[in-house]
C-alpha cells in the first residue's frame, strides 16, 4: 500500500479528534471555564508558577511528554506488521490519550496544581494515594535513568549530534530572556529561535565531537550521564521560564519542521508499505499482539507519563482553563503524529521486505535506529538531501526530545520528593535543593548501583516501564472518573478507557511475569509482582471509588 494514503487517513482522523472531539470533551464534559483563576495566577511566583502563553505552554507540555517513546515504540511494535500500531495509535491518540492528557490538566487546576498523585489522596483515599506514589516513583526512575542512558548512547555514535544538543540549550537562554522580557515579539523569537537551531544542525558534522570510549577509568557512556544529571539538576531548580519553557518551545516547533519535512518527503517519493500489513511470521520469540501491543506502544496512544507532567509542570503555567483543551489534547495530536511518522519511517523506509525483515530479527529491535535510518532513506529520495545530514537532522530530534523529557522528569522528581515531605512533615524534605539531590541521587543509584560502571542500569527495570507506565494512566483516568461522578457528569467517557487500560494491563503483567520466571529473571519477576499487586488493588480502588462516589451523590438528591 501507498504511504500517502496511510499518512492522509491518520491525519484526518486525528485533525477531526481535535475540532470535533475534543470541542465536545472540552465544552460539555469538563466545562473549562475562561474566568476560573488558574493556580499560575493565585499562586504566581516566577519560578514554578508561571502564567504562560499557550502556544509556548503547548511547547513545554508536548516536548516534555514526547521524550523518545512516541518513536521508540511504534518502531518496535510494526514487528506484528504496520496496521496494529497504525490503529492503537490514531485510535489511542482520539479516545484515550487526548481526554487523559486534557483531563489531569484540568483536574489538577481546579485542585491547586496539585500531582496527580497528591490529588488522589483527596479525591479516591489515602490507599490509592500510596498505591499511585509507588508507580510514580518507579515510572519516574525509569524515565530518568533509561533516557540518559539514550542520550547518551547518541552522543557516542553520532558525534555530529552533540553541538546542535548541547547548543540549543545556549539558544534556549536567550530565547527565553526575550519572550520573558518581551524584548520581540513571540513570531520574531520563534524564528529567531529556530533559525539559530537548523543552523547549529548544519554546522554539526563539520565539528563532531567524540568523547573517548574511556577517561579515567569510567567508560565514554558514564561520563555523558554523569554530565547529563549535573545538567538536569542545575535545570530543575531554574525558574521555568528561563530555560525549561523556552528549550521545550523551540524543540515543538523544530518537531513540526521535522514532521513537514519527513511528510514532504513521503508526498514527493510516494514509498511502499514494505512491511506486511499484519506480520504472520513474527521472529521466534515475539510475544502476542494481544495485549503486548498495548503497553509497547505508550506514548503516541497513551501514556501515564502524561499525567504527571500535565499536573506537574504544565497547571502550575496554564493562564486560562480554556487553554486545557488546546495544550492537552493537541499536545497529544501531536505526539500522535510524531507516533505516525515513527510508523512511517519504519515500515515504509527499506528499499525491499528483505530489507526490512534484517531490521526487525527479534522483538525489540528497530526502534530508534529503525526511524533513523528509515527516515534519512525516505528524506533522501525524496528531498534530495545528503543521507547523512537527513539522519543528523533525525537524530538530534530524537535526542533533543529525550533531553526535554529528562529536564521535566527531574523536576518532577523534585516535586514528588517536595510533597512526600508536606505529606510527611519533613521540613527539609520540601526545600527545592535537598529534593534535588534526592532525585538525582535515586537516579544514579539505580544507573550505577544496579548497572555497574557503564550506569546502564535503568535499561534492566525498563522491560516493565510499558505495564507500570499503562497502570499509571489508568491511575490518572481513575481520578478525572471520580471527580465527575461527584460533578454529576457523564462518566463513560473516561471509564470505558480506564477499564481497557486496566485489563490489558493486568493481562501484559502475567504474561510477563511468566516470561520472567521462565528467564529466571528473580529481579524483575520480583517487581513484576509488586506491580501486578499494584494493578489488582487499583481495579478494586476504581470500584470502590466509583461506588462511594454515586452513593454519595443519591445521598445527596431529593
């Protein structure tokens, strides 16, 4: 099949989720109101709590939540053929992932910025409130410690990428002080901002830098990570506005140079889906679609990830409630379409099947390699452009989005440290320094202590990141569920997604747990229980919550 046809349904699909969909999610379910005093009004400090423009939000959010995923994941899961992950993520992205993201943004402004996690200790109980720390916390140090280990990996094998990197963040400085101080306006910065950045790109390959596979003793990987945490640490107590919302901003805006430019480039070659539609010969192996699919691919259908940042970071900025709908759910349409394109990439980018079937031997392979190298052959035919710049191009988009994810995570981790200590009483715990250190201490605990010197060690809990991450958005739709129930509104909307979510979930946890005691694996097999333990409790929470909830509210009726 043609590429085009499949890039055209998507995208019309998705463009009719938001103008259609959303409008109604938005208009008669969460009723945002452009007069409720958002918490980044009431509670403005200029560090955290930020009134913000909502298409630089919309930058923050949408780069923060994207990471590597949206491309990691479909990459991996068109091993069971394009279709399957072509569905779960335009279906995903119109019915689960936009009404999730909009929903805790909303949730968490009409509750004082509050995490999702601390919110549900006020809206589901205490139980769930425990039960949804523990996820937070593991999801959080997976983020954190696997995508250093993917940044890092970039900067080692494509030493083209490491000025463009590390040089947006110059860029993204300066940006900011202009948008903060409104020396130009907002058009003139982002043009500004993203001419700065493609000319960094440009100038890449002719200044590669490669750091020695080994220096003092600690290999070439370890020293990037320990880099990359100084770096995250030092971002995460900066006001946001000075480099986080700017660095994000910029970011969104070269995703969608990208996205046109890879689009373009499928417009113009018209590629072949080489991969089957639906792969009957999947390597010796590969787990079944049903519900592994479900769970590989997160981001760019679902994601608990989300939910934390959107009540995190992105409804301590939010100016008005209206604005939920267009930072939340188009956020979502975009990592959708970055989802896409990651399908596209990798099914339609191979000269032949052949090709393709070399990719993808065992399941877990492609992912990133796969849009890359699939990527820069469809620009390359199509536009005309050196091979090597266009996987550059590709590659520094890849790493520029793992990078913003990591600056947000470890935020977050402060945050979550910072309101264990309000929940606990621990004075010190609250103070912004001391959390920091928590977070990047647990992060580098889990890097070297389980991994060893190379600090690889969140690659060894991440095989659990998709059930833990999944368990975390149900978590999330758990809350909005109830807050609606007590609002007298409709509830089918973010339940029938819910229930979905929890039994694929449950169902992915025993088939790996399975896998685990099969490898003898005790490690995972260990936190796989923990996990499932943590899944069976939330389905009870969920029909605990919801019965209290509607028992209250007949209670209350005439």
């Amino acid at each position: 099949m043609s590429a085009i046809i499949v890039l055209l349904i998507g995208l019309a699909a998705m463009a009719a989720g938001y103008f259609v969909y959303s409008k109604f999610i938005a208009e008669k379910i969460y009723r945002l109101d452009p007069d409720f005093k958002t918490p980044a009004h009431e509670f403005e400090d200029g560090v955290d709590y930020v009134p913000t423009n909502r298409f630089v939000l919309w930058g923050h959010h949408f780069t923060s939540v994207a990471g590597a995923a949206p491309i990691v994941g479909p990459a991996i899961a068109v091993i069971w053929g394009w279709l399957p992950a072509f569905l779960w993520v335009v279906l995903g992205t119109i019915f689960f992932a936009g009404i999730h993201d909009a929903g805790a943004i909303w949730a968490s402004v009409r509750n004082r910025a509050k995490s999702v996690g601390a919110l549900t200790g006020d809206v589901v109980g205490k139980r769930a409130r425990s039960i949804f720390m523990i996820v937070i916390f593991l999801v959080l140090l997976m983020v954190n410690a696997v995508f250093a280990v993917v940044i890092s990996g970039l900067m080692m094998n494509f030493s083209s990428a490491v000025v463009p990197v590390w040089g947006a963040i110059l860029v993204a400085l300066v940006i900011g002080q202009l948008i903060y101080r409104r020396v130009l306006s907002l058009p003139m910065v982002s043009i500004l901002g993203v001419v700065a950045l493609y000319a960094l790109i440009g100038i890449g390959p002719s200044v590669p830098i490669q750091m020695p596979a080994e220096v003092g003793g600690m290999s070439g990987n370890a020293i990037w990570i320990l880099i990359l945490f100084g770096y995250a640490a030092i971002a995460s107590l900066l006001p946001v506005w000075m480099l986080l919302q700017p660095r994000d901003y910029i970011n969104g805006l070269q995703l969608f140079i990208g996205l046109i430019v890879l689009y373009g480039a499928i417009v113009l070659l018209n590629p072949t889906m080489v991969a089957p539609m639906v792969n009957g010969n999947v390597p010796e192996g590969t787990p079944s679609l049903l519900p592994l699919l479900f769970v590989t691919i997160a981001c760019g259908a679902i994601s608990g990830f989300h939910g934390l940042v959107a009540s995190g970071t992105t409804s301590k900025q939010l100016n008005k409630e209206t604005d939920a709908r267009f930072v939340g759910y188009f956020g979502a349409v975009g990592e959708g379409m970055l989802a896409l394109a990651a399908i596209l990439a990798a099914t339609a980018g191979f000269a032949s099947f052949a090709d393709w079937e070399a990719m993808y031997t065992a399941f877990g392979q492609g992912g990133v390699n796969a849009f890359v190298e699939g990527g820069a052959f469809i620009i390359h035919n199509g536009l005309g452009l050196p091979e090597a710049t266009a996987a550059t191009l590709l590659t520094v988009m890849a790493a520029l989005f793992a990078g913003t994810t990591m600056d947000t995570g470890l935020r977050l981790q402060r945050y979550i440290f910072q309101e264990w200590g309000e929940i606990y009483n621990q004075q010190w715990m609250k103070k912004p320094a001391a959390a920091t250190l928590l977070a990047v201490g647990s992060c580098l605990v889990l890097a070297f202590g389980a991994g060893g010197a190379d600090g690889s060690g969140g690659l060894i809990i991440w095989p659990l990141f998709g059930t833990t991450n999944q368990l975390l958005a149900g978590l999330t739709l758990l809350v909005i569920t109830v807050m609606l129930v007590r609002l007298k509104r409709p509830m089918w909307f973010t339940l029938a997604p819910l229930c979905f979510l929890l039994v694929m979930t449950i169902l992915a946890l025993l088939i790996q747990l399975r896998s685990f005691w099969e490898q003898g694996n005790m490690f995972l097999l260990v936190l796989d229980i923990v996990v499932l333990i943590a899944a069976i409790m939330v389905a009870m929470e969920c029909a605990s919550a919801l019965k209290r909830s509607r028992a209250e509210m007949a209670r209350q009726e005439p």
